[in-house]
C-alpha cells in the first residue's frame, strides 16, 4: 500500500475478504482457537516470500523439541494418541473417542500432558482400559513401542502418568518449601537430580567478575553420567536435540540467500554457528546482531528464548516467530509523523503547553508469518528481546507489537457475541462493523506516534510528580489525544477515514468500554488497578458526567439491561478535547492534587449493581479463557528445475488436520530423548 488514498482502499479491500475469513475457529475444554490474517503476505517480493518460507521451515522444525523440554513422555503419549485419533475402527461418535479427541487437542495445545497455563496435569475423560482396547486394535508398528516391548508393557509404563493425578501432578512446580526440581514434570534436570544439587553445580561455575556473564544453563538439561556426577547434555548439532536442530540448521542456510541485508545474514551465520557449537558467547553476539538489525523488512526469532518453563528460571523453551514490518501501519504512522506538527499546533491544549518542535515516531508494529514451538498455539503479542542483562544494559533490546494477533483477539471478540449483547442497537452494530478496525488501528496509530510524544512539561516540573497516579495520567492523555482527532476531517484529507461518519465507531466502543464491558475483567468487589483499565474509566465516565445536562452520553435500560446510548457525538468530541486540556495542564505542572481527584473519583471504583449485570451477562456468552492460533499453510510453488517462483498462503486447515500434519512432516526427535 504506497499512493494516498490507498490506505483506505485496503481497509475496505480487508472487508471484503473478512468475511470469507472466519477469526473464530472451534472450541474444545477451556480453549479457543482462532486465526490470524498476514495481511499484506501477497504484496510481498517474491525475494520475502521465499526468506519467510523457509524461516517458517525452520520455526516448525523444532516442534518436538518443546513437547520433550515439557515432559519426558510427551512424545511418545502424543504418538499413541494420535494413532488412535487416526486408525480407530470403532464408532467416532461414541464416547470414548469424542472424550479421547478432547484429551489429544489439548495435549496438542500444550506441547504436552499439563496445562499451557496453570501447569497441573489435565486428566482425561476416558478410561485407562478404553485407551489400552484401543491401542491393542490399531497397527503396532505406529506405537512408540521400544525393542522388543508388548502394547501392554507399554500401556503399564505409559498409563500412571496420564492417569494418575499423584504422578508427575504440575509440570513446574513453585510452592515455597518444596524440591522444585525433583517436584517439577518439565524435562530440564534428569529423575532424581535434587533442587540442592543442580543449584550447587551452577553457582560453582558462576564467574563472580564477569561483566557480561553468559545466561549459564540456559541451552542444555541436566543428567548424571555413569560416574554419578552431573554435567549438561547441550541442546545442539550433535548432542541432545541434534536431529531437529539439524533440520532447522538446514532451513536456516536456505534462507540465507533471501535475507533483506548482509547484517541480516550475519546474524543468521551467528545463529547457526551458536546451534552448531552449543556456544553462549556466541548466543550473546547473535543477540547483538538481532536487536542491532532494525532496518530489515522480515524478522524472526528461533531458539531456546524464554525460561518460565524451567523452576530455576534459568533452561529455557525452544520457539520461533517469523514477522515482517506492518506496511499498513507503517505507511499511516509516516503520514502521521509528516504531520506531527500540524497537529500539536491544532491540539485543543493551552499553548503554553505545546511542543515548539515535535516529531512523531514511527510504527512498531509487526505482521506473524508464523508461530512455532513455545509461541504456538498459545501466543505473546509483543515482543521484548533479548533476555540477558547485560545485553540489554549495553545494547538495548527490540521491543515491538504483533499487530495481527492482537487484531485477531480483538475480531474475534466482535464475533464473539459481545456486540450483540453489549451494543445498543443494529445500526450502531452495524456502524462498529463498517468502520471499528479501520478506527481502532488509528486510534492506536495516534495515541502511540503522536499522543505521548505530544506537549511538554513547562520547566521546573519533576516528571515523577504525578507519582503513583502518572502512569494513568499519561495513558489518559494519549488516548484523549487520538479520541480527538480520530474525528478530525485532517484525517479525512490525508485518506487515513473515508468520512466523518466513521469516528463515530470508536467513540461507541470505547464509551461502551470504558463504562461498562472492560469491567468482565474484574472480579467482584474489587476496584479497577490496571493503568490503562484505570485511564479508560476515568476517560468515560468524566465525559458521561459532563454531559449529563446535555444528555451527551446515557445509560440507558432495556429489558432489565443496562446499554449506552450516544446522543451528539459533536458534543462528545468536545468534552474529549476539554478533558485532555486539563489532563495536559495537570501533566505540564504537576499538579499532584488534581491528578488524586481525578483518578479516584473516575478511574477507581466500580458500581457493584451495574458490574454485577455484566458479568452475568457476560457468563451467558460462554467465551473460553485461553486462546490460541492455527496457522497458515505456506505452499511453495516451484518451477521444473525446482525453483521456488512464489509463494502461497491458505487459511483453510483445520486444528487437527495441521496438528497431524507437524506430527507427520516434521517429525524430527525419537521416541525416548536420554
Ligand atoms: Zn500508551
């Protein structure tokens, strides 16, 4: 998307694909799966497409390795699962195997036997006979069976860990007092090794001087040699995981040719190097040359990152996410920045608080490609990398958001049946679909390119003395900012809004926010504690209050329900611009006392009778707690010599289809990982 009014010939050109693109997909136990839309894939180079290709290789190459970093029986439990998924002659209806389907999703979605989130061991709502009837019918030589072992052995050493809720019970372990290490399912330290023991073994090869010490253990499991004495077996070429690592290696230098830059390359020469070697050092030094590579169009992250996994905090899952640049939101927040000036100059703000010279950043904002190993299918939506302290504090490090997956969150709970509970009437449902994304993205646009970086602290003013309440004052003052001039007809000019109409879709929702559906998210009783819950409330029910007389905004009830009703949106925009003048002024000055009052009285407490019909409300829409991703299926096209000459993308696949296809194509680790 390059020439002016583009911008909004994509949004309407994203509609119309919507709605042949289904966000939500099924639902099974506490989860819900939905898709993501890589927006802008096909307008991609055919140099991009082939780099994300074989990244995307590389990122699902090594899906085994994280069901086998969480649990020593993962893949062989998964293995039998999935045979009798597949080959059961029985009837698919009954009960046994509708209940066995439910059990293998879930072992799918938690690259493992516990729970993505909470830990503990799910159970199934089969029983241990049905399962062993099942796996004596299908074809032994699928079954993870080791030489020489009878289905039955296998069932009896199989069984009691999923089965029996005592064996192998959370997957991490943190209750204070306990052996976090021998009481912890996750496969970082070998049976029998004590929380004492691996403990002692790190802090005795800890450099107590080392200024940029490497993140010790971080890419190997812990185990007892012959002799009786612990040492790590690496995670690389070679040594434990070899075979997937191999496979990713492999991927990686196919990749290579297709990178945007010669830096680029260079940190994927580092990266197979640290693969090939097991070498920390070299780990850092990939570090670097990632977080320094700003400047290239597609991105990814692949390797051992993250270490909630291990209860020592040090081992750390493997995972990958390929991205590119947000070219949508990258070419607004540019029109944005170009006019940065114009709209501090305009800004309803008293002068004295305006900036002389202001200058708008641009987006931060990436599209995922691809989820693979520990961000897939439960996802971050935001990236902040790399971990090591020293790193960060020398180098800094590259944060950024993945614009997609949020959308995707955020479309999904359109089609939820929250609007249709929550929204007052068809039109202004009808208003929210036509123009909610397109307003929402630049709402978001204004707030973080222009709406932080805009006024200034007139001089003697200490910037922490907001003080506790500073964080919601300066969230307050961003989002008022876009409020504002998601209304403004500048907007309409630059072809960021087709119309005056659609701002009229943000200022629904968020009043409906605000006022009434961000509450689903606390409990009853309590008071809203988060910043940005806290600045949306103040933000919504200060303008609600304001415009009571004039009847701006109501509450309204229909049928015993409570529902928001926008009378003068003209008015609504006005008091947006008052509240962010005084939320400016209060910022400017440091006005400590009037930011209290505001919070308190606006932001904090929560109307027990209304909040009490919402999430009774809420409760009736059935909507899953956890959500995770299916991902695209990438199809290279290739000519007769066997050159890649485009790439395609297809959201069709089912969960379970996708699943057994990773089990079968990239099926890179044994049975048993020692
Ligand atoms: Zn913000």
């Amino acid at each position: 998307m390059m020439a002016g009014s583009a911008a909004f010939a994509y949004s309407t050109d994203a509609q119309a694909q919507s709605d042949n693109f289904r966000y939500n997909d099924e639902q099974f136990a506490d989860i819900q799966m939905l898709r993501y839309k890589v927006e802008g894939f096909e307008r991609l180079t055919l140099k991009e497409k082939t780099f994300i290709y074989y990244l995307s290789e590389a990122a699902l190459q090594g899906r085994d390795i994280l069901f086998d970093q969480n649990g020593r029986y993962n893949l062989r439990i998964r293995r039998m699962l999935e045979t009798v998924y597949t080959d059961y002659n029985g009837n698919r209806k009954d009960a046994f195997y509708t209940a066995l389907s439910t059990y293998l999703k879930r072992v799918w979605f938690s690259a493992g036997i516990h729970h993505h989130y909470g830990c503990d061991k799910f159970l199934p709502d089969f029983k241990p006979e049905e399962l062993r009837n099942a796996l004596k019918q299908v074809d032994a030589r699928k079954l993870p069976l080791a030489e020489g072992q009878s289905v039955d052995a296998l069932c009896d050493e199989i069984f009691p860990v999923i089965f029996d809720p005592t064996v192998m019970p959370m997957r991490v372990n943190q209750k204070d007092g306990d052996d976090l290490v021998l009481t912890s399912a996750s496969n970082y330290y070998a049976p029998g090794i004590t929380q004492k023991e691996a403990e002692k073994f790190y802090t005795q090869r800890k450099a107590p001087l080392d200024p940029q010490p490497v993140m010790m253990g971080m890419n190997s499991r812990l185990v007892r040699n012959d002799d009786g004495e612990l040492e790590e077996r690496v995670w690389r070429v070679g040594g434990l995981y070899g075979q997937a690592i191999e496979k990713i290696v492999e991927n990686l230098l196919k990749a290579r040719p297709f990178a945007d830059t010669p830096e680029q390359q260079k940190v994927i020469d580092l990266l197979v190097e640290y693969y090939r070697t097991g070498d920390l050092r070299t780990f850092d030094a990939y570090s670097i040359a990632w977080l320094k590579d700003t400047e290239s169009l597609v991105d990814f992250v692949n390797g051992f990152t993250e270490s909630y996994g291990d209860p020592l905090g040090m081992k750390a899952s493997w995972e990958s996410i390929v991205n590119f640049k947000d070219l949508a939101a990258t070419e607004r927040t540019k029109k944005l920045s170009e006019n940065a000036q114009w709209f501090e100059n305009q800004s309803p703000i008293d002068n004295r608080f305006k900036k002389e010279k202001v200058k708008g950043v641009s987006a931060k904002v990436i599209t995922a490609a691809i989820l693979g190993g520990d961000l897939y299918p439960s996802t971050a939506i935001g990236i902040n990398l790399p971990n090591s302290d020293w790193v960060r504090r020398e180098h800094g490090s590259k944060s950024v958001t993945i614009g997609n997956l949020t959308a995707a969150y955020a479309k999904a709970a359109h089609g939820s049946g929250m609007d249709k509970e929550f929204v007052i009437d068809e039109p202004t449902r009808q208003l929210i679909a036509t123009y909610g994304d397109v307003c929402d993205d630049l709402h978001t646009d204004l707030h973080e390119c222009l709406g932080h970086g805009s006024g200034k602290l007139l001089p003697g003013t200490d910037p922490d003395t907001l003080k506790a309440y500073g964080s919601t004052i300066e969230e307050a003052r961003a989002d008022l900012f876009g409020l504002y001039y998601v209304a403004d007809q500048k907007l309409v000019e630059l072809g960021l809004t087709p119309n005056l109409e659609a701002y009229k879709s943000q200022y629904y929702t968020y009043m409906m926010n605000g006022l009434m559906t961000q509450l689903v998210r606390i409990k009853p009783g309590a008071t809203i504690e988060e910043a940005h819950m806290r600045n949306r409330a103040l933000i919504a029910r200060w303008v609600y209050e304001q415009g009571k007389d004039g009847k701006v905004v109501e509450l309204i009830k229909k049928k015993g329900k409570t529902y928001v009703r926008i009378n003068d949106y003209e008015a609504l925009r006005e008091l947006f611009g008052k509240l962010l003048a005084e939320v400016q002024r209060i910022k400017s000055e440091g006005d400590y006392e009037a930011a209290r009052l505001l919070v308190e009285n606006y932001g904090v407490k929560v109307d027990t009778d209304l909040h009490k019909e919402i999430l009774a409300r809420y409760e009736k829409l059935h909507l899953s707690p956890y959500k995770g991703f299916i991902n695209p299926v990438y199809t290279a096209i290739r000519d007769t010599q066997g050159n890649i000459t485009d790439v395609s993308i297809d959201y069709s696949e089912a969960y379970d289809r996708q699943m057994l296809r990773y089990s079968r194509d990239y099926n890179t680790l044994p049975d048993v990982n020692d």
